[in-house]
C-alpha cells in the first residue's frame, strides 16, 4: 500500500539537510565542534534511553556479536566509504558517519516500526508524520557537520521504510513487545557506539553491526520456539 507518511518523511529529511549544509559552512570549526559534541552527547543519550527497553539483553548482544561478525566478513563499512570515493570529494570519513549515524537514527525505533506498520494496514500516518518532524530537525544538526553523507540517509528512509509499509502485513509480528523492545534495544547500543564515535572516544565501524538489526528478530523467533 502507498504510504503518504513514507514520502513525507522523506522530503523532510531531504529539506533538512538542505537547510543544514549551508548552515554547516558558515560555521567556524570552533563552532563546529559545539556542534559535535552537542549531538554526540544526544545520540548516547537517545541510545541508552531505547537500550533500556530491551526485554532481554541477552538477545540484544547475541545480535550485536553475529551481525557484527557478518559486517565484518562483508566489510559493509568500508563498502560504504568506498562508495564516498564514487560520490564526495569531501571528507570520506565524516561523509560515511553522517550516513550511516542518521540511517540508523532515522530507521530504528518503535516509531518507525509502528507508524510504518499502521500506515500500510491502514492508512493511518500520524505516527509518520509526527516523526518527520523529528527527523527533519535532526537531519539539520547533522548535516550541519556531516553534510551529504545525511542527505543520502533520505534514500534509506524510504526504501527502508516504504518496505516495511508496502508488506505491513508480513511485518506485523515486530509490534509485538517480545520483538519491537529487543530491536530498540538493539538499535539503541548502535546509537551509543556512534555517539563514541562522534566524540572521539573510539573509532567504531558501525556500519558493520547493520546486521544485527536483521539478527535480533531472528533471535527472539527462536527464543519463542524454544519457549
């Protein structure tokens, strides 16, 4: 089914990081780096927040070790920074963060999930719509100091997303707690290794644990079955 909710966060996201890259290059780098830790203060925060939801933490690190494995195996980060070779002539490293920082946040949680879900099965967008202001407002802040990199997380918002709603049906069975709070929980652990990310603190290829958004669902299905 067509989702409405799907196309408009989309623009949003696109909207925003219009906004925000211009806004980005009339910023001093003194300024910039109030920027960085403003928003990787927020982004740990906003992870440990949907980390604490998970309902079995043990799923949550069993997803985060396999699909972490997997990223590995495939080099899905680098794969990403090589396709800013193709694409930036900036800074690739702050090109691939920026987009997989803003996939991630844009993509994980009960929102996307449940808005997606209701606006396939019925119609409904309020959920969506709420989010895309969020989302709009993020994608400012981010693009601001990660630039393009954001702008292409607009493309993930709505392959992703205009999935989920187009087979809401199939999709169904993530609103049930066993499953949605494990998946944010999931997600919510990749948020806080790009928050150390954008402070510095460590150099984490997050873009290799994608996988584990995948994992987790798996997981709690056999966890259900065994049970």
């Amino acid at each position: 089914m067509f989702s409405l909710g799907v196309v408009v966060n989309t623009l949003t996201v696109i909207m925003g990081t219009l906004i925000g890259i211009p806004l980005g290059n009339k910023l001093k780098d003194r300024h910039k780096s109030v920027f960085f830790v403003s928003i990787g203060i927020l982004t740990i925060l906003i992870g440990v927040s949907m980390g604490l939801k998970s309902q079995n933490f043990l799923v949550v690190l069993g997803s985060l070790v396999i699909g972490g494995l997997i990223g590995e195996i495939f080099r899905i980060e680098d794969r990403i920074s090589g396709l800013t070779k193709r694409i930036s002539k900036g800074n690739n490293s702050d090109f691939a963060t920026g987009f997989v920082s803003t996939t991630v946040l844009f993509i994980v949680g009960p929102m996307t999930v449940i808005g997606c879900i209701n606006s396939g099965l019925t119609g409904n967008n309020e959920i969506l719509y709420l989010k895309s202001i969020m989302d709009g407002i993020s994608s400012i802040a981010f693009a601001s100091v990660y630039g393009v990199g954001v702008f292409l997380s607009a493309g993930s918002v709505f392959v992703i997303e205009g999935s989920i709603a187009l087979l809401a049906s199939t999709f169904q069975f993530l609103t049930l707690p066993a499953y949605l709070k494990d998946f944010t929980g999931t997600g919510g652990a990749m948020m806080i290794m790009i928050g150390l990310r954008i402070l510095n603190v460590k150099e984490i290829k997050v873009g290799n644990f994608l996988p584990a958004l995948i994992i987790a669902p798996i997981i709690d299905f056999l966890v259900t079955l065994i049970h």
